[in-house]
C-alpha cells in the first residue's frame, strides 16, 4: 500500500474511538486483520478497504492524500501558491500520484488533487482474474463509479 494508508486508518479508527474488536465485528472479519492492515503488514481486499472507509468515515481522497476532507466553496478550482505568492491551479504529475495495490491484483491510483465535488478521481485496475473481494461477495458503497473496458469480456 501507499504511505501509510494503514496508519491513516487508524488514527480514524481512534479518533472516533473505536476498538479493532468493535471495527471487525461491524465489518465481519478479524480483530487481527484489522491490526495487520493498520500497521501495514497486510494488504485489504478491496471490499474490506471499501468496508472501513466507509465504517470509519473517511473518504477515498482523504486516505489517499492524507489530507482531511474539506470542500471548498461550490465553483471553487483547487489551487495552489506559486514561488511568486501567486494563486495557481493545482497540478499532480502522474509521478506522484499515491497508488494502493491490493490483495488479488486491484490498483487503486489517485489521479487528481483536489477535495470536494461529487467524484474522488481513482483510476482502479482489475488485472486478469483479479477480484474485489476474496470471499466473492457483492459489495456496496456510497458514491458513482464509471468504468470502461479495453479489452476482454
């Protein structure tokens, strides 16, 4: 995973005071993969990720730019200050987009900076028999996905 996304997860956990036994009992799974996940010893599949993101709270764009979730005003471009002191537009060099790569080969990277709006800008990719969750069960999450195909079925 990417810098410290387990770390993240759970200082959520704990700001919102919560056990690992309480946080794996609501999601379904072990107070140990909770642990392992959070000291980054473990990848999550992508339906625990999922699972904690939203159990906890936290948005996709936060965890992935370790940064809290605050929406700017409605019409409000990201902005950054130049070397000037001036007011520029974000950018983020495809370098340095944070990735998660995952249990059973799903890649999770962030392609914008930026909060707020109505999409966290993920490009996620499923490599040939890869899966979203080990357990094949179907998974639910707030939110719109877009998704395209460029080869197969």
């Amino acid at each position: 995973m990417t810098a410290d996304i387990g770390g993240r997860l759970r200082a959520a956990r704990l700001e919102r005071g919560l056990s690992l036994r309480s946080v794996a009992q609501e999601l379904g799974v072990s107070a140990s993969l909770i642990s392992q996940v959070e000291t980054g010893k473990t990848q999550p599949s992508v339906s625990t990720l999922y699972a904690m993101v939203n159990h906890l709270g936290v948005s996709m764009d936060e965890l992935m730019s370790g940064a809290p979730r605050t929406p700017p005003p409605p019409g409000t471009p990201p902005l950054i200050f130049g070397h000037s002191g001036a007011v520029q537009p974000a950018v983020q060099r495809a370098g340095e987009n944070p990735v998660l790569e995952m249990e059973n080969g799903v890649r999770w990277e962030r392609l914008a900076v930026g909060e707020g709006g109505p999409a966290d800008a993920l490009l996620v990719t499923y490599e040939p028999g890869a899966t979203s969750s080990i357990e094949d069960k179907l998974m639910r999450h707030s939110g719109i996905e877009y998704a395209y195909l460029l080869e197969g079925e």
